[in-house]
C-alpha cells in the first residue's frame, strides 16, 4: 500500500488481531471465565458448624444440617429442598419435580433431622443427655411435625431444653 | 446533480434508511413486547427472524421485478405495502398477528430498497454514487435505530416504533410517486437495461456469515442489557449506540485502506475478538461492554463495506447485485438468530436454576432468622418459577420488607447478594452465544481469502 496518509492491508489485520488478543487477554485475567453463579456445596459433605454461641445461632446451624442430611438423602440440593419445605405450594412444586412423594420426603427429613442432633452434639451445643431423647424423638415424628422442627428449630430447641433440661440436672445429680 | 432531483435523492435515502433500520429499531422493543404479548424469548425472536428471512427471500425477484414493471412504481408500492404493514404491526395484540405483520413488511420493504437500488444511479448520475448514497442511508439508520426504538418504547410504546414508520414512509414515497406516474405514462423505465451476471459467491457467503455474528452481538447485547441487567430501554438504547458511533470512526479507516480483502479480514477479526470480549464479560458492568462494542463497531464497518464492494465490483446491474448482498446480509442474520436463540435459551434456564441455587445458598448461610429465611427462600423460588424461560427478576420476593431495621438491613443486603448471584447467571447465561458468534465470524475468514483468489 502507498500514499500518505494510507494504513497498509497487512498493518490493519494485524493491529485488530493485537486489539482482539489484548480485550480478550485482559478479560480473562481479570475473571472473565469465572464469572458464574457460585456453585453450591455437595449436601453429602460434612459442613463444619462455626462455632454457635446463642440459641439463635443453634437454631441457624440445627436448620442447615437437618436440610444437608435429608437433601443428601434425596439426592436433591440443600437449596431445593428448603425451598420446598417453606410452604405446601413448594412442596407440590418439589413433588412434581422430583418425584418423591410424602413417605420419602419424611423418612429423608427424619435422617436429616438425626444429622442435625449428631453435628450439634458434635459441636457441643447440645449435651448427650438430650441428645439421645431427642434423636429417638426425631426418628418417629410425623412429617408435618418434622418439617416444623426444620422451619423453627429455634422453638424446637427451645422446648426440649425445657423439657428434658430438668431431666439432665437430675442425671447430673445422680452422676459422679 | 439536479436541483429536482434532490427531493427524490433524499425520499430514496429515506426509504433506505427506514427499511434497513428496522431490524436495529425493533430489537430495542423485543423485550417489550414479550412481556406484554406474554410469549417466549424464542417465540418474540420470530419478530426479528421473519422480517429478516422474507427480506432474504425476496430482495433477488424484488430487484428483477423492478427491472421488469419499472423501479418507481415498485419502490412506490414496496413503501405503501411496507407502511401499511407497519400499520398493522403497531395494532397487533397476538404475537402471530404481528409475525405475519412483519412477513407482509418485509415484502414492501425488500422492494423498496431494491428499486431504490435501480433508481438511484439514474438519479445522481453515476453506480458508485448511488451505491454510496445507498451505503450512507443504510449506515445512518443502523446508527440512529436503537436510539430511536429504546426511546420510543420507553416513552411511549413498542407499538409506536412501528406506527411512526407509517407517515415516513409514505412521506418518502411522495417523490417517488412522481417517478412512478412517468413510468406509467411513457412506459419508459429508467433503469439501465443490462444482463445480469453471477453474484460473488463468496464475498455474499462472508457477509452471511459476519451479518450472523453481527446481529448476534447486538441482539444478544440489547437482551443481556434489558432482561439481564435490567436497564430500561432508553438505557440500553444509549449503551448500545456505541457500536454505529464506533462503525462511523470505521468508515474514515475504510477510506485508508484500499485493499478490499484485508478490511474484510480486520473487520471480520474486530467483529470476533469484540463478541469474545462479550463473552468473557468479568463483571455486570456497562462500563465492560462498551470496548467490545469498540471492536465490533469498527470491524462492522470495515467488514460490510468491503465485501459488499467487493460483491458489487465490475458486477451488473447493481441493483440485482445489490439484492444479493442485502439477500445474504439478511440471511445471516436469520441464520445467527436461528442458530442461537435456543442456545442461549437453554443456557438463560441452566444459569437460573443455577443463579436460584446459588441465591438460596446464600440465604441459607445468612444470620437472618431461619423463618424469615426460609420463608423468603421459597419466595425467591415462587417469582423465578413464574419466570419461566426468561431472565428472571429479584425485587418482588423481596416485598415486603421487614419492619425491624435490623432485620431490613440483613434482607437488603441478602437481596444484594443475591441480585449478584442473579447477574452472574444472567451474564454468563451469555456467554456461549457470544462465543460461538465470535466462530462464525472467524469462519467467515475462509471465504475472505478465498474471495479474490477464486471469483465465482
């Protein structure tokens, strides 16, 4: 190419082959290709509680580990399975979905629910004496009353230390 | 050029203009209308895809029926036909009423642009005049059509993109009229009377291909605006115009250069690396996209302006050739929308299942009280459910918010950190469209180099 003024041919593919690598080169490094949803945690694996230390928090770390061991379970995402359990129209909408009927949603919230008294135990937020009622408690409620302990594990909590809170003092007593 | 023959010149321009910017308009009010016609992103691309195949099918015959009754009368019947249709799209309340609006459009509009094609040489004197006066009318359309459509669905509706279309092109086809009466008069056409030769098989494959690559970025892009980051039209109608304002700075590179096939081959390389720079987006900010729409801007022009001339080149009569390359631009746009549409659509439900999922993590993982969480855990659920195969939106989950402040801050900041996860989605919900755009324009490279070497 001649002529003042004039880009050459081979210049200009060059120059936009150079623009295109340094665009893309730059987005890439600065996470381009990791710019995703986060992926969400495998509900088999074991999911370490930080440290509770009001019921509150309990409660918090009582309800993740329940939905983490009925989801695991299922074969179903912890995210799926909570979203399901907060209301009848989720639940249908899970049913549909997944096709797990009544039966094996509870026998799944029940094992996670004996998760969740295994981890807190584990954490040493609940003591063994009302661990073990309680893991007897969860296995054989009813699902509607085991959904509750998931979506209100703080009442739930609360009310077996009040109910067997006694009980312990007493062991506690006897013990030397 | 004659002082008559300005009104005619301009009215020409016009109808140019208005037809090629159709498609860039109406991108703009997709969104819009997929809403308020409650239909699928697939189903409202059909807006887009049928005006593009028809224009596609018809340009070739328009341009030989205009050689054959005479270019006046067919541009002045193409412009009534496509004003009517217009018309008729801006009342329709079904998408399938608008659809076959929009077929009857395009008939008017390819044989508008064709006789136009044929009528211009005779009115400015010279082929390459008028192709350059075709070129400039089709490139200040394309430049001012998202502007205007995002304007005009947002301020007044997306009906009012197509009926505002109606007085222009009637008002274009005044002028016109007067060409056509002569023509119905003498029976003289005044078309140059040549035998059509072959087209450029593969300069018009190459601008299928990047016409692909090309309408993906800014149909995607408009969509990614809209329904991913929510901008509202007007905004994604000024984010989106940096493309036609960077394929102006383009055209001053074209004069530069002469040779042909390597303005074909920059372009067709700005055009990939701006679509891959799409798809690597490393945030939701509209900051991100505007290089790429840089490179893509300016590869548009150096690419199209190339190898349009070089499917024009020492070719007669322009007007059938000219039918070829507005046949294969439309094509590829067709082809691209085609191709990509249940790509990306497939991806936008992957990304917000993945995007609920990763949302309701989040959730989870809060200090918010569990009933609060769960309960809002299913309602995040129960608005992107209804939300089905589109890019879903956050805010109505999260009303109404709670009376305790405390409480409130936790959600809002909850809200924020799923609205990330929900741009993450969107964005990269994206991303393979964008990539596989960025191919098709680099495969268009194959028939570059092949378009000198080999002339068919």
């Amino acid at each position: 190419m001649s002529g003042k003024g004039r880009l050459s041919g081979r210049m200009l593919v060059i120059g936009s082959i150079v623009a295109s690598l340094v665009l893309v080169g730059a987005y890439l490094a600065a996470g381009g290709s990791s710019y995703e949803p986060e992926k969400t945690q495998n509900p088999c694996q074991p999911r370490p509680w930080s440290n509770p230390q009001s019921l509150g928090q309990i409660a918090n770390q009582f309800t993740i580990s329940a939905l983490d061991g009925a989801a695991c379970q299922l074969g179903v995402s912890r995210e799926a399975l909570a979203r399901a359990l907060a209301t009848p129209e989720g639940r249908e909408r899970f049913e549909k979905r997944y096709g797990i009927d009544d039966e094996k949603l509870a026998k799944a919230i029940r094992a996670g629910l004996v998760r969740a008294v295994d981890d807190a135990e584990e954490a040493g937020a609940l003591s063994p004496l009302i661990a073990v009622p309680l893991r007897q408690t969860v296995r054989n409620i009813p699902l509607e009353q085991a959904i509750e302990f998931i979506n209100d594990a703080e009442s739930f909590l609360t009310n077996a230390e009040s109910f067997l809170g006694p009980a312990q003092d007493l062991i506690e007593q006897f013990l030397p | 050029m004659e002082t008559s023959a300005r009104p005619r010149v301009a009215a020409l321009a016009l109808a140019v203009g208005l037809v090629l910017a159709d498609s860039s308009i109406v991108v703009l009010a997709l969104p819009e209308i997929y809403r308020e016609l409650d239909t699928s992103i697939s189903g409202v691309t059909w807006v887009l895809i049928s005006f593009n195949l028809v224009i596609a099918l018809a340009a070739v015959p328009a341009a030989l029926v205009a050689r054959k009754v005479g270019p006046g009368r067919t541009a002045a019947v193409g412009l009534a036909v496509f004003a009517g249709a217009g018309l008729a799209c801006g009342l329709a309340d079904e998408l399938s009423t608008l659809i076959a609006a929009r077929c009857v459009q395009a008939l008017g509009g390819a044989a508008a642009v064709t006789a136009a094609l044929e009528l211009l040489p005779a009115t400015v004197g010279s082929e390459r005049r008028a192709a350059t006066v075709w070129a400039a009318a089709g490139a200040t359309g394309a430049a001012l059509g998202p502007a205007v459509g995002g304007l005009l669905t947002e301020l007044v509706s997306w009906q009012s993109i197509f009926l505002i279309q109606v007085p222009v092109a009637l008002i274009a086809a005044v002028p016109i009229l007067a060409v056509a009466k002569h023509e119905a008069a003498t029976g003289i056409i005044e078309a140059e009377v040549r035998r059509t030769g072959r087209p450029h098989l593969w300069a018009n494959l190459a601008l299928a291909m990047v016409s692909a690559a090309i309408a993906a970025a800014l149909f995607l892009l408009v969509l990614l605006l809209i329904e991913g980051w929510r901008l509202s039209p007007i905004e994604a109608a000024l984010v989106v115009s940096v493309m036609p304002l960077a394929a102006i700075l383009g055209s001053r590179m074209t004069e530069r250069v002469a040779d042909e096939r390597s303005r074909a081959a920059a372009g067709a390389i700005l055009v990939s690396g701006g679509l891959a720079g799409l798809a690597f987006l490393p945030k939701a900010t509209i900051a991100l996209t505007l290089p790429p729409q840089i490179l893509v801007g300016i590869g548009l022009s150096l690419v199209l302006s190339a190898l349009t001339e070089t499917a024009l080149g020492g070719r007669a009569p322009q007007a059938i050739h000219g039918g070829w390359t507005i046949s294969s631009r439309h094509a590829g746009v067709v082809i691209g929308l085609l191709a990509l549409t249940p790509i990306f659509t497939a991806e936008i439900d992957q990304q917000r299942h993945d995007a609920i999922n990763a949302g309701t993590a989040v959730v989870l993982d809060s200090p918010i009280n569990p009933l609060l969480k769960l309960d809002l855990a299913e309602k995040v659920s129960a608005q992107l459910e209804t939300e089905k195969g589109k890019v879903p939106t956050i805010e109505p989950a999260f009303e109404p918010k709670p009376s305790d402040p405390g409480e409130r801050a936790e959600v809002e900041q909850l809200q924020g950190e799923l609205q990330d996860q929900l741009d993450r989605g969107a964005t990269h919900a994206f991303s393979t469209s964008f990539i596989l755009a960025a191919l098709l324009g680099l495969i268009a490279l194959f028939p570059i180099g092949l378009s000198r070497r080999v002339d068919l």
